[in-house]
C-alpha cells in the first residue's frame, strides 16, 4: 500500500516543481503528468506527482490527515 500526500504547486521548474505540504516547501518530479499549472493540487509520492487532484479532494484530505495527528497525538499522551 502506498500514500499519497497532497500537495499544492507553487513553482514550476521544467520537470520539476515546488510543492507545499503543510507550510513545508518541496521540490517533486512532475514527469509523470501534464498540465500541471502553479496552484493545482497533486498527490505526492515518493518525490513525484502522480495525479492531479481537485482542491476540494486535496483540502478534505488534509482536514482528515490532521485529524489523526491530533488523535495520535492524544493517544499518546493519554498512554502516560
């Protein structure tokens, strides 16, 4: 199984982009797509652009990855 992270572009450089993943600023290959434009949302993996993804879907997704952190991060605590 493999995760994808979304990510938003936000430079494009040739073959390769900067993408933010919340607040952290990346560089990714974006080879594997096409028209990729600053400000569309793409999921990452592995240091690629493997689809692009519509903001809702991106903007949900990250809302639901926090939402775990937060519950690990109780979890763990409540564990002490």
């Amino acid at each position: 199984m493999c995760l994808g992270i979304p990510a938003k572009i936000i430079q494009i450089e040739g073959e390769f982009a900067k993408a933010n993943i919340n607040g952290a600023t990346i560089n990714v290959g974006i080879q594997l797509l096409e028209d990729i434009c600053i400000g569309d949302y793409v999921l990452i993996h592995t240091g690629y652009a493997l689809e692009k993804i519509s903001e809702e879907d991106a903007l949900e997704t990250i809302k639901t990855l926090r939402e775990l952190e937060e519950f690990n991060n109780q979890s763990y605590l409540s564990e002490e």
